[in-house]
C-alpha cells in the first residue's frame, strides 16, 4: 500500500536523513534512481529497499522541527467529522487531521513537514490555536483511509471531548527509537550538535553586537566570521566541529528560516525570528551554493538594542539642523549615499521615526525590509514578481502619501518617478551609489535627469562613513604618526607639525575583544541645495565646480575634513580614517 507521501515532501525528507547521517549518500543515490524509474517516491523506496523505516523518519523530523510525537494513535479519538472543524476534502488534501481538544486550542497529527504550511490556515479557519504533533506515515495514511470510509463514524465530538476520551495514550517529548541510529538523534548526539552551534553562535553574536555571520566551507575547511564594527573577524575553534557537521548546520538554519531543505543547487532567502532574552531579534538569512558546499550569510536585525533616533547619528550642530528641516519640508527630495554597511538605512529609518505621526501617510520600498517601524506602511520589493523600485513608486502615488521612502534609486525610470512625486507635494527619501555628497548631482544629470528638475526637487544630500572609534579603555598616542603621513591627508605644514592622534593599544583590552576599537562614528557631509548651488548645477558645472561652490560659498565640509576633526579629537585613529575615507587619497 502507498503511503501517499507528496514528492516534494518526500525529496525535503530525504535530503534531512541524509544530511543527519540515517542514510548514506549511495542508499539516496540508489533510492532516486529507482523512484525515478518506478511508481514510487523516494522515501517509499528507502523504507522499501531497508535503508530506513517510518520511526526513524518520524524521529528526525521530530528532533529537526521540535515536535513531540505520538506513538499510539488509537481509532477511539478518531470522531472528527460532525464538529465541522474541517472538511473531509481539507483534511484529506492537506494530511493534516485533528484528534482532540486541548485546554489551549486544538491539537493535530501530521506526518510530513510541508503539512506545517497548512497551520495557520487552520488556525484562522477555526480561530484556536493548533498545536501539532507527528506520527509516521502509516498511521496518517490509516487515519485518511478510516476517514474515507463509508462505514466510519468520524467527528470531533464535544461530548468526547469534554469527558476526556479523545486523547493520546503515549505522547512522549523523546521519541521511542527502535534503531542504534535514531537513538544516537534523541539524545543529541547527532543533529543536536548542530542545534547547539547554531543557537550558541546566534545568542553570542548578539550579545557582541554583530552585524553579520558569514558561514562557509572549502574543499578541507570550513569557516565561521562575524562583521564586528564594520569588519570581518574569523571566529577560532569551530572550524573543526563546523567542517564536521556543516550539511547539518545548513540544514538546521534552512529548518529555522522555513526554506526548502531539499534545495541545493540554488540560492535562497528567508528570515528567522527570535525571542531571545524577552526581546525579538530577526535574522536575514542568504544561502548561495559554492563548489563545496553551501555558503551562509545572517544579517542581524536587533531593532530593539538600535536608538533610532537622530540625535544619536552623530551629526554636527548644523548639519543636524539642515537635515531634520529637510525631512519635515512637505515637499522635496532628501538623498543618502554612501558604499554598503555605511549606515545609510539607519539614516533613513531615523528620518522616518522622526517625522512619524498618525497625521501623515509614510510609504517605504524596501529590499528587504530590514526594520519593522509601526504605523509606516513598508513594502518589500520582489523583482521576480513584478514589484520593483519603480513599480512600488508608481502605485505609491496612487496610495495618497505624504511622505514615501525608496530603498534605493537603480535607473532612470525609478529617478524620474521620483522626482515627479518630489514635485507633485511629496517628500522623497532614498538612497544612491556615490562616493561622496556632491558627484550624486552629477550622477543624476549622467542618468538624464534634467538640471532644472533636479534643481526644483533635490533639497538635501547627505553622504556618510561609519568609522570604528578608539577603545577608550585602552587609548595611547600612536607614536608611528610623522608630519608627512599627516600632509598626505589633507593637513597643513602648520597643523601637522603641532597635531596628536591616537590610537587603541595593540592588542587590545577586553572591553575591545583585543582589537582597539569599541563602537562606530558616523562621519557625514550634509550638502543643501542653496540658491548659490542651484546657479552651477543649471550651468551643469563640474563636480569640481559645485564642490568648490559648495566649500567657499555655503560653507560645506567634506567627509575627509569631519573625519580629520575626529582625528584630533581622539575619536578615530589614522589606520581608520585612511580605510573608510580612502576615496580621498
């Protein structure tokens, strides 16, 4: 008898016991071959050709998705249909079957992960929470086969429910495993090791305040870095434990982010949300295949430990004040520029929590939508559908919003929208690649945007760094500073002969993790778009023309001038300011 295991089910399982060690990879090439060939999926033919069986199945599902198991489902709780919870067609369709009423919702078997995807649906179908638990395949296919019979009486009844007669006789939180293997899995000894290192990892990398966990592995190797303060560190004594049980550590964050487990060949992208420590952490995952394996990339999103409020970005006095005068003008377009990880969405986030009132509509296009800010519609922007930047923009307009955030400027249709929204009573904020404040002018007459139009909507330019700032624990003079190194970035003969810069001690303390820097600085240029700018961009000057504009007439500073103020402050150190403001040397 066919256990009636969906195909695309039966590949994700297969590829699980497979990355957990149940089966070896002949047993799942062979087992492919011949479903391939025959009438079978492929985990009928491993359970057929005894290279596995349904308990162990059910057992590695149980440990992989953490769900209890059911080991004796007796037909006496098999009374569904009366209640009208579900449809005989629904149940039948989906494999997933109700068996009793719990104090908290409604409880439910299913045999096969992809029968998780139904629950929800079934949640709001019946508004009670359901909470699942496995069986193996045989007996889900004997509940649909009673199910299906004519001469079953099969409901859900209260009366049943009330005096306790629908109701597993042996739920076990650790499943009763037959072979040596699957014991070797409920303890632990087996997918657990992965469980561990994914959870460890992601609860140290938060409390260290990483950004990034790159996760890869190489033909002997394999490797785990986490993007401390902008930069990449190598994380030492798991690459052994790693290069060992990478397929499951992939799988068990494939697991965690809801992607296809059975999916090998293609990139893919998901999220994972946590609750650690009473407070919610996202997680943007990105899997990409290499030659030897799957490379892991996790962007973490702690929206809770981020003030996102503009004060806290770092500008100067009156750069701050340019820029918050900017984003409460009712029209007009604010640009934010800078290479990735400069903190250009913080940027823009803090703008929009700034001016975020019950009185005005805020739209945001987003890829992906990195924070989740309340009362802001957000719009993530899915290109293989239909929805890009531009796309978004357009319906955005037809949305009446007052305010409207385009994750980022990619051609000359989203500009052009844009800039008629900017026109039209909108405030536009959105992001461009430039390397400075003022080439994002020329970069917008290079994509075929008109000066006058740029001249009657662009408000404000911001471009920014983020630079790792000086452990103050552990801060000294850097002696190795000579005149010379400090003439070749911009200081006078005058200035450099009298200025001190500083630096973290080698090596470090521990209050840096021994790396001399402990947090970042915001280094920006905030150029308005003055009268005396407005001339030299309608006279389509140079980006020499209107930086020189800028400097002598409206007194702008550049990056490199901010950043050699923090110099001398102590703020940053030399190393620093030459790797994030090399654009100037």
């Amino acid at each position: 008898m066919s256990l009636g295991v969906p195909i695309d089910s039966a590949e994700q399982i297969a590829t699980l016991i497979l990355s957990l060690g149940l089966i070896n990879e002949d047993q799942f090439n062979s087992a492919t071959v011949s479903s391939v060939e025959g009438d079978k999926c492929l985990v009928e033919t491993l359970i057929d050709f005894g290279f596995t069986d349904e308990k162990i199945i059910r057992n590695a599902l149980s440990g992989s998705y953490e769900l209890e198991c059911i080991d004796d489902l007796t037909s006496e709780y098999f009374e569904l249909s009366s209640s009208g919870l579900l449809s005989k067609q629904y149940i039948t369709d989906n494999r997933v079957a109700p068996i009793r009423f719990s104090e908290d919702g409604l409880d439910v078997v299913i045999s096969e992960p992809a029968a998780l995807n139904q629950l929800q649906s079934i949640a709001l179908l019946i508004d009670k929470k359901i909470n699942p638990f496995l069986v193996t395949f045989s007996q889900i296919r004997e509940m649909l086969d009673s199910f299906n019979s004519e001469n079953s009486s099969i409901y859900l009844s209260e009366k049943a429910s009330k005096n306790g007669v629908i109701k597993p006789k042996n739920i076990s939180t650790k499943a009763k495993i037959q072979s040596s293997q699957a014991k070797a899995l409920s303890r632990g000894k087996e997918f657990s090791v992965a469980v561990d290192f994914i959870d460890k990892s992601l609860k140290n990398a938060i409390n260290e305040g990483v950004s990034d966990i790159h996760i890869e592995i190489f033909r002997d190797s394999a490797s785990m870095r986490w993007r401390l303060d902008g930069v990449l560190m190598e994380q030492e004594g798991v690459g052994k434990l790693l290069f060992e049980n990478y397929s499951k550590i992939v799988t068990r964050i494939k697991i965690m982010a809801k992607l296809n487990i059975a999916e090998r060949r293609l990139a893919q992208d998901g999220a994972i949300n946590l609750k650690l420590e009473n407070k919610d952490v996202d997680f943007r995952i990105s899997i990409m295949p290499t030659k030897y394996g799957e490379r892991v990339v996790m962007r973490i999103l702690d929206t809770e430990s981020i003030d996102l409020s503009i004060e806290k970005l770092g500008f100067q006095g009156e750069d701050e004040e340019a820029f918050k005068k900017a984003i409460s003008s009712p029209q007009g377009m604010v640009l934010v520029t800078g290479p990735t990880g400069s903190g250009k969405s913080t940027t823009l986030y803090s703008a929009l929590t700034a001016i975020n009132t019950p009185e005005k509509n805020i739209l945001t296009a987003e890829d992906p939508v990195e924070f989740v800010l309340e009362g802001i519609g957000q719009v993530h922007v899915n290109p293989d559908y239909g929805m890009t930047f531009s796309s978004a923009l357009r319906s955005f307009l037809r949305q009446d919003p007052e305010v409207v955030m385009v994750g980022e400027i990619r051609d000359k249709e989203t500009v052009d929208i844009a800039i008629k929204a900017a026109l039209t009573g909108h405030l536009v904020m959105s992001t461009l690649h430039t390397n400075d404040a003022v080439s994002t002018i020329t970069r917008l007459m290079n994509m075929g945007v008109e000066p006058y139009l740029i001249t009657s909507s662009l408000t404000l330019i911001v471009a920014q760094r983020l630079a790792r700032k000086n452990c103050s624990d552990c801060i000294e003079e850097d002696q190795s500073v000579n005149e010379s190194q400090l003439r070749s970035i911009g200081f006078s003969a005058e200035e450099a002969s009298r200025v001190i810069l500083y630096k973290g001690k080698k090596g470090g303390c521990k209050k840096c993790k021994n790396t001399g820097y402990k947090g970042r600085k915001g280094i920006y240029e905030v150029l308005k778009i003055s009268d005396n700018l407005v001339e030299g961009i309608l006279n389509e000057s140079t980006t020499l023309e209107l930086l020189k504009i800028a400097k002598e007439k409206d007194n702008f500073l550049t990056m490199q001038e901010v950043g050699r103020m923090f110099l001398q402050q102590g703020d940053i150190s030399l190393e620093e300011y030459k790797r994030v403001l090399i654009i100037d040397q």
